[in-house]
C-alpha cells in the first residue's frame, strides 16, 4: 500500500487533536514568557541605541527596543499568516510543520546565550514567522482530519488552551526569571522540541480523496468554495480584527486597571486569575451552543462583550469583586467570539483553500495585538482613563450584536450559516 492509500485509511482520534491543539500555547509563549522580566531586560540593555540615537519618540531607546522584542512575534503573524497559508496548500502540511517547530525551538532559545539587542530582535523575527506557520498549520490540520461536530469542538478549544496555558506560562517565566536572571524565561522555547516529537511520532500528511458523487451533489447543494470567496473573507476579517481588539483589550490592559482600582499589588496575581478564567468558560459554553447560526451566535457574543466593558467601566476602587465579575462576563464572550469567528471562516472551504483562509484568519487575529493597545491608549487619553475606555468598547460591541442580529433577520439563515453546517459542507457530519 503506497504512503499516500496508508495515510486516507488513518482515523484521527484524540491523541491527533491533542497534538494539534497544543500548539496554540507557542502564541502564548511568543507574547507572555517573558513579560515579568521586562523590566530586567530594559535595565540590562538600557544603553543600546537605534541608529546611533539613545531616545526614541522621546523614551530611551533600550526601553523602546525591549518592547519591541514582545511585540515582534505578533507582527510577524500578521504579515507572515498568508504566506505560510499559501506554502500548506502548495507544499503540504507536516513536513513545513515540523521544521517550523524545529526552527521555533532553536530561535526561540538563542537568547539565553545572546548579550547584544539586534541579534535577539532577529531570533524573534524567526519566531514569528515560526509561529505563523505553526498556527495555520495546525489549525488547517484539524480541520483536514476532523469533520462536523468534531472539528468544531477542537477549534473551539484553541481559544480556552491558550487562556488556560497563560496562567502556567507567566509564572514559569517569573520562576525563571528570578533563578537565572534575563536569560531564563527563553528556556521555555524548548518546549517546541517536545511538540515536534509528538507530531512527528502521532500525525501524518492529510490526503485529499476525490469526493463521490453523493458528496459532489451535497457540495453544490451546499455551495462550497473551490475558490477563495474574497468578498466573504474580507467581511469575516474585518469583525475578527474587531473581537480580536477585545480579546487583547483585556489580556494586555487588566493589570493596569486593577491597579488604577488602587488594588494592593501584592495580590495583583490572585485576582487576575479569578478575571481570566471566563475565556475557558466561554469556550466550553460553544460546545453547548455551537450549533446556533452564526448570526444568533456573534449576536450573543458581542452582547456578552458589551455588557462586560460597560460594567467593568463602572467599577470602583470600592468594589474590586465588581470589576472581577464583569471581567468574567467579557472574558466569557471572548471565549465565545472566537472559535465562532474561526469556525465561520473556515467553514466551506475546499482543502486546497483551507490553509489560505486559516492563514487569512490568523493574520487578521495578530492585528488585534497591535491595534488594541494603541486604541485603549488613544481613548484612555481623550476620556480621562483606561476605564471610560473600556464604555466606549462596549458601546462598539452593543453596535456589533445590533449590526449581527439585523443581518440574521434580513438574510436570515442563507447568509450566515450554523457551524454545524458548515462541518457537513467540509466533509460531513461525525
């Protein structure tokens, strides 16, 4: 039996799942591991300069350039998505995915041997592209092995891995950080090579079968995509970019609105936790309503967004748990937004496609890192704080569940399909 006959007889179960899920968690390494020992980076390299300049915009140019190095991964996931999209629909998928986590893996750690900026900021480029590919890919290989309900679940379940993984990932950057100084948060990139050895070992190259005419019939029935319907994509992008702004919104902006609620730092750690776990909760709660149009479920989901903000931009010092509460609301309709948002972005598309679309999609999911804290600092200037900020968020996303169940009403279900169908149009049910 050629490779290609042995790899269509395969049935992907849970340990494929698994393997392709737990890479999300590089995402969170790319942006978090590191973050508690920022300040000891900006101390040790305060010295560098930017073309022979020690400001930037007014701040020193170490400051400047140690922010950049967290940010890095995340521009290259905006720019580097498509591409790598493009190269796993034209090459394949396994074998670009185990060098990518290859080459991850060494990147990722070089810093601990590194003293000078520049060299640093260009493993980190390779990260980032790294990290694009190995999003994409993995995400496009759930969807290559899974059908219907199954994929649905997994993809869901990217968005509560990768909250849930923060909660392990910070700390152990913290641990590290205080035993070994600097260096030591980059040791965590080894983890790569942990994951490279679980794909090698457990996954196998997709192989698309030529559909019977049954299932030719249902395609067209179904009106599945050969080509990428760009009109679509650019919509589906567009409302990704948004929710992504207010997934980032909180993750990155939490701290700084804890403390400007005259929060004791010292228990900083402990309410964060508490405030993170909607995210995990909202992505359970998919599993439950999954199956609702999409339009009835990006109305829920901003909803749910929306009434978070606003009562989190209400909160005073007087009542921490308040501003707790709401944040698990919000957090709980991120969980929500975004498997909604992937699955609809994937749903319909032919193999040959897939990966461009995951890759379009991730693409669109990385501008919310950027775009989200120069929005939050924009508004927190001209309103007088971070948390009027947040209101006027919720404001956007009140507009956004308006705008969702507007649409679901006037095109109804033939324009914004349930993710259920959509896993029959991909392959067909479990």
């Amino acid at each position: 039996m050629s490779a290609s006959k042995a790899s269509a007889t395969r049935q992907a179960g849970f340990p494929q799942g698994l393997f392709l899920l737990l890479p999300i968690t590089l995402a969170v390494i790319g942006v978090s591991v590191f973050s508690v020992t920022v300040a000891q980076m900006q101390a040790h390299f305060r010295g560098a300069t930017f073309f022979g300049s020690a400001t930037i915009f007014g701040s020193p140019a170490g400051d400047y350039l140690v922010n950049v190095l967290q940010t890095m991964p995340g521009f290259w996931i905006v720019t580097f998505s498509p591409v790598a999209g493009w190269l796993a629909d034209r090459f394949g998928r396994r074998t670009i995915l185990l060098w990518s986590m290859l080459v991850y893996a060494l990147a990722g750690v070089a810093p601990y041997r590194l003293e000078a900026i520049y060299p640093i900021l260009f493993t980190r480029c390779l990260v980032g592209m790294c990290e694009s590919v190995i999003l994409t890919i993995t995400t496009t290989m759930l969807c290559d092995y899974f059908k219907g309900r199954s994929r649905e679940r997994w993809l869901a379940s990217q968005t509560g891995t990768a909250s849930l993984s923060a909660l392990i990932i910070i700390p152990l950057g913290g641990i590290l950080g205080s035993r070994l100084g600097w260096h030591g948060p980059f040791l965590v990139y080894l983890y790569s090579l942990l994951l490279f050895f679980f794909v090698l070992a457990f996954c196998w190259e997709p192989v698309h079968e030529a559909p019977s005419a049954d299932e030719i019939a249902k395609v067209n029935s179904e009106a599945r995509y050969q080509t990428m319907p760009w009109a679509r994509m650019i919509g589906i992008i567009l409302i990704t970019v948004v929710g992504s702004v207010m997934f980032y919104s909180t993750i990155t902006q939490n701290a700084n609105a804890f403390l400007s609620l005259k929060l004791n730092p010292a228990q900083l750690s402990f309410y964060m936790t508490i405030a993170s776990l909607g995210v995990p909760i909202g992505t359970i709660l998919f599993w439950v309503i999954g199956r609702l149009q999409i339009g009835l479920l990006l109305f829920v989901d901003f909803l749910l967004i929306g009434i978070g903000f606003t009562w989190m931009s209400a909160a005073t010092p007087d009542n921490i748990m308040g501003y707790v509460y709401a944040t698990n609301i919000q957090q709980i309709g991120c969980g929500l937004i975004l498997p909604t948002l992937l699955v609809w972005a994937t749903q319909g598309l032919a193999y040959r496609i897939r990966g461009r679309g995951n890759g379009l999609w991730q693409g669109a999911f990385g501008i919310g890192l950027f775009i989200s804290g120069a929005t939050l600092t924009f508004l927190g200037r001209h309103l007088g704080g971070l948390l009027p900020a947040f209101g006027v968020l919720g404001k956007i996303c009140f507009a956004a569940a308006l705008v969702a169940i507007v649409a679901k009403l006037i095109w109804g279900r033939g324009a914004l399909p349930a993710p259920a169908a959509a896993g029959g149009a991909m392959g067909g049910s479990d």
